[in-house]
C-alpha cells in the first residue's frame, strides 16, 4: 500500500533464539505434567484391582503421549520460539500451529517483570514479562538465561520510564 | 497503593487544606431511605408467607409474631447502622483532589486527584428519586483488578449536588471557559426503537428460562408431574406438532414482553449529550442512570448489529474508550446508542469519530469463506453423528424422530447461513484517522480503533491459514476489549494494512517475501 506493492512483504523472524537450556526446561515441564496425571492413574490401576485395565490402559496412553512430547516437541519449538528487542519495539515470535508474532512499542509499555517458576530456577532461566495498556495479555520472552533477563528488564525500565504520558 | 489512592495520616481538616469548614455529609435522609426499602422486602414477604401458614395450621399467630418483629428488628437496625455511616462519612472537593474518609469499624480514607477522574455517573433507584437523592461514583478509568480500587462512591447525596459536583468535577483547567450549559444532544430515545429490544437472543434465553421455571415451581408445589400431563393432554387434543410449535410461541411471546420490559426500564428517556469534552448517556424509566467521561479517553466506536435487528435495518453503537470495561454487565455502559435505525448510531459515529464510518470495506479472499464453509461442514457432521448416535442407542418414537432431524436440518441450514454471512462480513479499511474492521454474523461488529489508540500488534497465523495464505491481524489497545481483530486478510495485505495503520512500528520487522526466513539469528548477541 504504501509501496506500490512491487514486492509482497512477510514478518522476518525475531533475531534471537531462546537460551539453549529452554529445551531441557521444556522437556521436564512435559514429563512433570505427564506424571501428574499418570501417577494417580498408575496408583489407583494397583490399589484398585477391578478396575485396572479401565486404569492403567489410560495411563500407559498418558505416558506415551507425554513422552513423544517431551523428546519431540521442545526441539521443534526451540526452533521457531524467537524474540528481539530493539531501540524502539520488543518483538517476539511463539508457537508453531498458532503462530503469534507480537510487537509492543517501548512508547506504550507500561511495567516489565522478570518471573522464575520453580523448575525454571532448576535450569538458570528466566522470563521477561512485558505488559502494556491492552487487556490482550503481556508480551513474554520465557526461556532466557537468568542474568540475560535481569540486564533486559533494567534497559527497558529504563526506556520506558524515560517515555512520558500514560502509555494508552 | 497506587499513585491516585493515597493513606493520609493526618485527621481531616487538618492537612492544610483551603477550609476545614469544607467537609460535607452525606445527605441524612439516607437512614430513612434504608429504613423504608428494607421495610418494604420484609413486610412484603411476610404478606406471602404468614396467610399460608395461618389456612394451613395453627401456627398462625406464632408465624405473624415472628414475621413482625424479624420486620421491625432488622428495619430498625438498618436504620441505625445506615445513621451511623452516615455520621462518619465525609468527603470534600478541594482544588486539586476529591476525598473521602469514613468507616464505623474501619476508617478508611480515600483520595482521588482531580486531574484523573475521568467518569462520573449518578444513579438513582426509584426510592432514591422519590426523595431527590442520587448516588454518584467517581472513577479514574484506570483498570483494576478490585472493583473498589481506585473510585469514589457518595451514595446518596442530594440531586442539585450531584448534578453539580458531576460538572465541576469533569471540567477541565482548559476547558474552564466553555459554558456548561452548551450540552448538545447527539440523540435522543425514541418510543418506536422500543420493537428493536426484544430481537435478541436473550428473548430466546429468556423463553428457555420461563421453560424451565414451570418445572421448578410445579416441583416446589410437589406435583411435578404436572407440566408433562399438561403437554400430553395438549399433544392428544391439537396433535403433537401443533402443541409443540404452539409451546414454542408462547415461551417466545412471554421472552418478548419480559425483554421489552427489560430494555423498557434500561432505555427509556435515553439521551445522549456532548458539551466540553464530556460525553453523557442519560436513562432509565425506574432506575435513573446518568453516565459521563471525558471524550480524551474515547478511543473509537463500534457499531455492533447483532442478527436479529441487523435483518430490522437497526444497529446498536458502542464507544472504544480506556478504562470502559466489555464484559457482559458492563456492556450497557459502554453503550452510547442503543437499538436504533442505522442511520441514528451512523450519524453519532460520524460526530464522535469526525468522519463517517467508511462502508466500502476491502472484502476478505475466498479463502477466508472456504475456511468457514469447512467449519459448517464440521458443525453438520458433528449433527448427524448426534442424532445417530440418539436414534440408534435411544430409540425414540416416530414423532421425537422426526423432531431430532428437523432440529439438525434446521441447525445445518443455519451453520452454512452464518458462515457465508460471516464471510462477506469480514472486511477492513484504513481512514486518515482509524483502523476500520468488520467481522462476524451472528454479532456483526464494525470497530472503527483510533489508528494513535493503537499500542501493539498481535499478528497470528494457524497451520490451516498458513496453507491458504491468510492471516489475523490484532491491534491492541488500552480501549475496551482491549484488542481489535482483521481476521482472515491475505497475508500481505494485512501486513501491509498493520504497518501503513502506525508508520514505523512493524516496518523494521518486515522483508521481502522470499528472503532467506530461517537463517538469521544466532543465539543470544
């Protein structure tokens, strides 16, 4: 439009790949929900005898299921989860079947945060939270190295606050 | 404690304010007002209970002595407890802040600067209007978590001073000059809008409702059986599909008159007014309500046709502003028209936004219907499989047979309806000041967002759409919902709609198609 379309345009990926050690995280994330559900089925399917196939049979499902997952998933993801920051915009890229590219102004943030889940602890990592004024939801880069997050979210506290008015 | 609420240790009239003489009550016929309508819940069903009770057994008396003196009891103490808040609540507006301290177990202080309220609305229920009174609330239009974070809430207060504190409140240093009166009116209810209220789906809930209530009485008064024997006996008199088209009109008919009532109360002497900055909805044939904000915090509008009046060439206008929440209860105050011929929410958009609402939206590519068509085949399957699996595990008579099948017919002449509805709803544009997007059939929504309103993009494409090469493209934004969706458009030209809409946000992420996609980017720097 603003060009006269002599060339189609497409979103070109975010520079930055998440920490490396995001996969393992990953990959432990989808065997602690896996044995959430599978333990109480496996436990049940022994005390219970009666009903130990209607059990277990789920359960051996879960954990097949679970376990693909696990060893597939989070390489595929490290792949294509992508985030940059730059003067002016933080800019990420998530998912593979719902792709979500997400751009937020530093003109319109309003609060970073840097959050550690338990497990996340485990690996070093961190995530950035990155919240404007939109109820759409924050803008997160959730796989960086811990000291890499806290030096992100002090530049662009920085940024931000040297941005006057209220950022809606 | 955020920045507008502050706990103050100093005692009121004591922080250097201008005058501690400044220190108003709230109105003292609030004790009364409490009094009265508590009273009248009490005595009123005392009036249901105790004649029952006295026909039925000799518990009569016992029965009135109890109802009577529970009446006095809780309508007394109300009274006095209503007395005592009004006694420790104060509040005052000096230059620069509105407070308010009060509380009989907690003191609570509440302080709101001036410069940061943008709403003020004043309700008034019909023993509030009996007396002169109002209840004002005082809102910043910041978004919070807890209802009461950041507001003001004088309830009640006389109406003369309500009305007052509404304008000095919502004046602005530089609007000080404007005269207060200059209020003009953007529209005006008219009794004839009143046949757009009941084309909503919530006569059809209503309807269902109503349904379902005959059974729960018919099992409080222990014959349940009674609603089936009635259909039955109707069933063997007309024929069972007389009975049970006919069962369906009434149900609808009562769904009908309760919405027409509904909206009756919510609507009536509707009137929408601009003067100084200041948008004001006022309406209400019961319950009085006057809404008002600051037009700086209007953020665009949305004319939203829901099916049903959108076939009676009706519309209803919603406004984008910062702060208006869009969940289901607050839906109402949100709205700046309501049902009405197009022309009239037509009219006041081209007033709010400075420039009509464009009509020749750019249509969608077809793969934006195909993909639609495919979820209504999905919807027909997921039918036919449901009545099969009824027809053959259940078993019903030829009559529930028959009924089944129409009812999935029926239901797969609408989901192929609603999808090519949808499919030519869906279109976008791009005016000099906002981003224009239609979507959507059953609720067809065109939002017209304020292209400064918008702080961030949200762009996301599926496998299915990445096949197709479509894309949905979501600005974001403090207004509302909180985002505004182009759902479906070719993938370039969405793109090329997001970085025309704000020059220089997504421009520096954008390539020629074709370019080498995967390769950049090491890890870290």
């Amino acid at each position: 439009m603003s060009d006269p379309q002599a060339t189609a345009l497409q979103l070109r990926p975010p520079r930055n790949r998440y920490d490396r050690r995001v996969v393992a995280w990953w990959r432990w994330s989808a065997i602690c929900w896996t044995a959430v559900i599978a333990l109480p089925l496996v436990i049940l399917g022994i005390i219970v005898a009666p009903a130990r196939i209607w059990l277990l049979v789920p359960a051996a499902v879960v954990i097949v299921i679970g376990g693909a997952l696990a060893v597939a998933l989070p390489l595929w993801w490290y792949a294509k989860h992508r985030w940059e920051v730059t003067e002016h915009a933080v800019y990420t890229r998530t998912g593979y079947f719902w792709q979500t590219w997400r751009v937020a102004p530093m003109s319109r943030i309003q609060t970073v945060d840097t959050t550690r889940g338990p497990l996340q602890r485990a690996f070093g990592l961190a995530t950035v939270v990155v919240t404007t004024a939109s109820a759409a939801g924050p803008v997160s880069i959730a796989g960086l190295d811990d000291e890499q997050a806290t030096e992100i979210a002090h530049d662009l506290t920085i940024v931000t606050n040297a941005t006057p008015g209220d950022a809606t | 404690m955020s920045a507008t609420e502050e706990e103050s240790p100093t005692p009121p009239g004591a922080d250097g304010g201008p005058n501690p003489e400044d220190w108003h009550t709230l109105d003292p016929r609030t004790a009364l007002v409490t009094a009265i309508l508590l009273f009248a819940i009490f005595a009123g069903s005392s009036v249901l209970i105790v004649p029952p009770i006295w026909l039925q057994s000799d518990a009569g008396p016992a029965a009135l002595a109890w109802c009577v003196a529970g009446t006095v009891l809780i309508t007394v103490g109300s009274a006095v407890a209503d007395h005592l808040r009004w006694r420790t609540t104060r509040y005052r507006l000096t230059d620069t802040r509105l407070e308010m301290h009060g509380g009989i177990l907690f003191k609570r202080r509440r302080s709101l600067a001036r410069e940061r309220i943008r709403n003020v609305d004043l309700t008034a229920n019909i023993l509030l209007r009996a007396f002169g009174l109002v209840r004002l609330s005082v809102g910043t239009g910041e978004k919070v978590s807890e209802s009461e974070g950041q507001s003001i809430v004088l309830d009640p207060i006389s109406r003369a001073e309500g009305e007052c504190l509404r304008t000095d409140l919502l004046r602005r240093a530089g609007a000080v000059a404007a005269d207060p009166a200059a209020e003009t009116a953007l529209a005006v209810w008219s009794p004839r809008w009143v046949r757009y209220v009941p084309m909503s789906v919530f006569t059809l809930l209503i309807a269902a409702g109503a349904a379902g209530a005959v059974f729960q009485v018919a099992e409080w008064f222990g014959v349940p059986e009674l609603p089936v024997e009635w259909a039955r006996s109707l069933a063997d008199r007309f024929g069972a599909w007389p009975a049970l088209l006919g069962a369906i009109v009434v149900f609808v008919v009562a769904g009908a008159i309760g919405m027409t009532a509904l909206g009756l109360e919510s609507w009536w002497n509707y009137r929408l007014e601009r003067g100084a900055g200041v948008l004001r909805v006022r309406r209400g044939l019961l319950t009085s309500r006057s809404t008002s904000f600051e037009e700086s915090r209007v953020r665009g509008v949305e004319l939203v046709e829901p099916l049903g009046i959108r076939l009676a060439g009706a519309a209803r206008l919603d406004v984008l502003a910062t702060g208006m929440r869009a969940d289901a209860e607050k839906q109402e105050a949100a709205t700046l028209v309501p049902g009405s011929p197009r022309e009239v929410p037509l009219a006041v958009a081209e007033r709010i936004l400075g420039a009509s609402l464009p009509t020749d939206l750019r249509p969608h590519p077809r793969a934006a219907r195909d993909r639609r068509l495919f979820r209504a085949a999905l919807v027909i399957v997921g039918l036919g499989a449901v009545v099969g699996v009824l027809v053959v595990a259940v078993r019903p008579t030829a009559f529930w047979t028959s009924v089944l099948i129409v009812a999935a017919v029926v239901g797969s002449v609408i989901a192929v309806a609603v999808a090519v509805d949808g499919a030519r709803s869906l279109g976008h544009a791009l005016t000099p000041d906002h981003l224009v997007a239609r979507r959507g059939s059953v609720r067809r929504s065109t939002a017209a967002l304020s292209r400064p309103g918008i702080i961030g993009w949200r762009i996301r494409q599926s496998v299915f759409q990445r096949r197709v090469g479509v894309l949905t493209v979501t600005a974001t934004t403090a207004a509302s919902r909180g985002r505004y969706s182009v759902v479906d458009v070719g993938s370039a030209t969405g793109l090329d709609l997001a970085d025309e809409a704000v020059p220089g946000l997504l421009r520096p992420f954008l390539e020629p198609v074709g370019a080498d996609a995967e390769g950049v980017g090491a890890r870290g720097d």
